[in-house]
C-alpha cells in the first residue's frame, strides 16, 4: 500500500518513519503543503497511491480532504468544515460551551473598541487568541492593558491583516498543560497516552509562545484519577458532541489540557498530530499506526488499542537563532562521526540538502529524540547527544524533562 504524507516537517518525518517501518514493501512519499490539488491528483494515480495522511492543519482548512475524497481517494483527516475545531477558536470554545466541557472563561470580539470595558475590567490579565490559523503564534498570555493591544496589534500585523477580526479574550488559567492525542471515527475515539510539551522559547517556560521546543512521554504527574477525570469530562463529552451534532470525523484529534486546581480543563482542540509531541510518541507506539488510521476510516475503531514501549521517549528541539521572529537560514548542519545513529532518532523539520551538505532552511531545524528507563536518565543522554550537532547560531532549551 503506497502512501502519501502531506506536510514536511517533524511530525510528518517521524509519521513517514512509522508508516514505513509497517510498510516495508510499500513506497511511503512526504511532500510539502502543496497549492495545486490537481497535480497532486496525477503524482498520486502516477505512483499508485493507495492513502493520503495528512499531517499539517493548512491544506486541512484549504479543503484537501474534500478535494480527494470527490475523487474517491482515501484521506486520512477531517474535512474543511470539520477543521474549524481548529482553525476557528470561535467555534471551538462555543462548542465547548454548549456541551459543558470545562474551560476558560471567554468572550469573543470583532473589534478593539467593543472590548475596551471588558479589558479595563480584567486590568489587562487575559489571554488574547486569534480566532483563525496562526500556527501556534496566535495566542498571547497578558499582565497588563498594554500587553493585550500590543497582542491585538501583533495579530491583525501579522495574521489578520485588516483592523476588524474575531479575537477571544479568556481567563488566564494555571497549572501543568498536557497533551492527549487521538484518533477519531465519528462514533468512537481512542487515545494516545499523554505527552508534555514546552511551548515558551527560554528555559524555565519563561520567553515568547513558539511552535513547541521539546516534549517527552510518559507523564508521571499525569495519575489514572487525573485521567479517569479527563475521560470523562472532556474527551467523552467531546465525542458525544460530535455525535448529537452528525459531525462526520475521520482524523486525528489533539487535546491542550491544562490541570488546575479546579480539575483538568480543556485550553484546545488540534485537528492533526501535535509537532514535537509526535516525535515522542510514535517512536514510542508499539502497535500499528497503519492500523489505527485504518480502522477509523473504516468506521472500526471501537475495537482498536494503542500500546507503547514502557520507557521514556524525549525530544528536543533544535531552533535557529532568532526564532520565532527573525533568523538565518543556510547554515551548514554537522554531526560527529562518533554520534550514535542507532540510539537517537532525527527527525527533520527545516533541512535542505545542496551539493553534499545538509543546511538550515527554517525556524525549528530538526528534532533529536533518545530514550531512556526513567526520564532523568533520557534527559541526560539527549543532552550528551545534542552536543555531536552543530550548526551557526544554534539554539535550544536546557530544561526539557527536567522541570
């Protein structure tokens, strides 16, 4: 069975591997978000393409899976409609509302002067999230008045584009955040086990909010009460949702938890694999990923389960210097002889190979990943590791699995 993955970062090259790794006998192809469906049409007769796994939320919002499935290809991923659990904050948090799935407080806005009160009244302390895609830059934690029309000023420079747009203004919540993500049928759901992810640039969660700068799995904090909880109250709730709504869902689905201490409430929906906590769990998946999208396009997943390896999977993110505002691009990546290709895994999220040499192309340049019987002894050796890397300007958090 010959597959396509779209998308070409990190989380697609660790999918590619897995799929792989299920499919030796198959061709398993990556490609970039493309822009032209019917070209992509013809690649996928030409190569007898089989399945399309989406990996990236674009082409999911541009409607690629409606396209394909006109075409009577099999896609893996929701429909543009079914995308707006997250490419529409909006929608999501109303959806949330209405089926009593715990979350923050929120108000939704289309424009700054309606606001203002509501603003004034909360002294600033809000979180501002744009209301369309923008890639995990579009959310903002505020401490004051200012700090929130500077966010607004951000989004509607960077995102917007126009003075007028939907923005959410939600209480600020604290606590530890999780990821749980999952694979979906319309009728049933079946979940990985958690991740933990670190969003801010600077160590210590301190910095500016980025794509994602590392994750590891398993989660200790992370107890049965806490995810019998979970269970309960926001993935069964989800899911009952989407059946009194005729919601037709065939993907994965990513739930942004945060536990406070009021209980686990829910901060988002994703509608594809979380980047970097893919790079962490599929490695760490024992079971068929091939299987599982499968089952959910067949409608058969109330039989399905996922298992993993009991040992600690940990990634750390390689970034340029400068992400995730301005950096270089082009610098020469190299890796020490000695460095252990056979007990750590590359996954490569903005590479470019020219005349013999691996370069820098993007923000988040590449994901090292080891793993390790407990989570300090993972920790340590991915930082032994990181040190066989090395390119101009490069930068990355010291703390991951370790606070």
């Amino acid at each position: 069975m010959n597959i396509v993955i779209i998308g070409s970062g990190g989380r697609e090259h660790a999918i590619m591997e897995k799929l792989q790794s299920e499919n030796p006998d198959s061709k398993v192809f990556m490609t970039k978000e493309p822009d032209d469906y019917d070209s992509l049409y013809k690649f996928v007769k030409k190569a007898n393409i089989e399945l399309i796994v989406v990996g990236s939320e674009l082409p999911l919002e541009n409607g690629i899976v409606d396209y394909f499935r006109e075409k009577n290809i099999k896609i893996f991923g929701p429909t543009k409609e079914v995308a707006k659990f997250e490419t529409s904050k909006v929608f999501a948090k109303e959806f949330m509302k209405k089926y009593s799935i715990p979350t923050s407080h929120f108000r939704v806005f289309t424009n700054r002067d309606d606001a203002k009160e509501y603003i004034l009244s909360k002294s600033g302390n809000l979180v501002v999230k744009y209301d369309a895609l923008a890639f995990g830059k579009g959310s903002f934690i505020c401490n004051s008045v200012d700090d929130v029309y500077s966010s607004l000023d951000i989004i509607e420079k960077k995102f917007a584009k126009t003075k007028d747009f939907n923005f959410i203004l939600e209480e600020i919540l604290y606590g530890k955040e999780i990821s749980i993500m999952s694979v979906i049928d319309s009728k049933n759901i079946v979940t990985f086990q958690p991740a933990k992810d670190y969003k801010p640039l600077l160590d210590g969660d301190l910095g500016g909010n980025t794509g994602g700068m590392g994750a590891y799995t398993p989660v200790d904090f992370v107890t049965d009460d806490i995810l019998l909880e979970i269970n309960e109250n926001i993935i069964k709730k989800t899911l009952d949702g989407i059946k009194k709504e005729n919601i037709y869902y065939n993907g994965f689905l990513y739930f942004g938890i945060i536990l406070t201490k009021d209980g686990a409430k829910l901060l988002e929906y994703n509608v594809r694999l979380g980047d970097p906590e893919t790079e962490v769990l599929l490695p760490a998946m024992k079971s068929s990923l091939t299987k599982l999208i499968l089952d959910s396009l067949d409608g058969n997943l109330k039989e399905s389960k996922i298992e993993f390896d009991n040992r600690y999977f940990i990634d750390l993110v390689l970034a340029s210097k400068g992400y995730p505002e301005n950096y270089e691009t082009g610098k020469v990546i190299s890796i020490d002889n000695d460095f252990n290709y056979y007990d750590n895994k590359i996954f490569y999220s903005a590479v470019k190979y020219i005349n013999g040499e691996f370069l820098t192309d993007g923000g988040r340049v590449m994901n090292l990943v080891v793993s390790g019987e407990t989570l300090e002894k993972a920790s340590e050796k991915l930082y032994k590791s990181a040190e066989k890397i090395n390119f101009e300007g490069i930068y990355y958090r010291k703390d991951i699995g370790r606070g």
